[in-house]
C-alpha cells in the first residue's frame, strides 16, 4: 500500500497535517524533501562538530553523495526490495537482543 501523508516535524515529532486512517503500530517509511545544499551543509557541520576534520566531513559527504546517486538509479521495485532487507534486518536484531 502506499499512501502519502503530509506531516510537520516539530520537537522531534512528525504530526500528520491532516487525520491519518491508518491502524495503531503501522509501521511507516518516511522521505524528507529538503534543500540538499542546505542538507549537506548541515550534515557537514554536525560531522565537524562530532570531531571530525574539514577534509573528513568532506570526505563522508563525496561518499554520501555516491549513495544516493545509485540509490536514485534503481527502480522502484529495487528500492521497496532495499527498505524491506533493512527492516528485516531491524527486526532480526531487534528479537536477537531481547
């Protein structure tokens, strides 16, 4: 099922902007839509921040920037393959450590 829901983030919340039909402990995936300068600034900031140098944030962000590109190059049913191995894998981790 895919369904679009529109939603602000506010102290560390996201609040749907409109009532949401969706049953307790769905489970969600949710995409940002950010400006990927300002992003990218901000990311290389807090690396920097976190005690990385310049040339390392620097670095992190060129490799960051390579993922997304060839996450961008799949198709949609490779990309719903990809978040499905990742929270199969949270949910393997999650039950090995209870």
């Amino acid at each position: 099922m895919s369904l679009t829901i529109e939603a602000i983030y506010e102290k560390g919340v996201f609040r749907p902007v409109k009532p949401v039909d969706l049953p307790e402990g769905t489970r969600v995936l949710i995409e940002a839509y950010t400006d990927s300068v300002e992003m990218e600034s901000q990311l290389r900031q807090r690396l920097i921040d976190d005690g990385k140098s310049p040339e390392e944030a620097d670095n992190v962000l060129e490799n960051l920037r390579k993922l997304w590109k060839s996450y961008d190059s799949l198709t949609e049913d490779q990309k719903k393959k990809l978040e499905q191995s990742r929270l199969d894998q949270e949910y393997f981790f999650q039950r090995r450590l209870s």
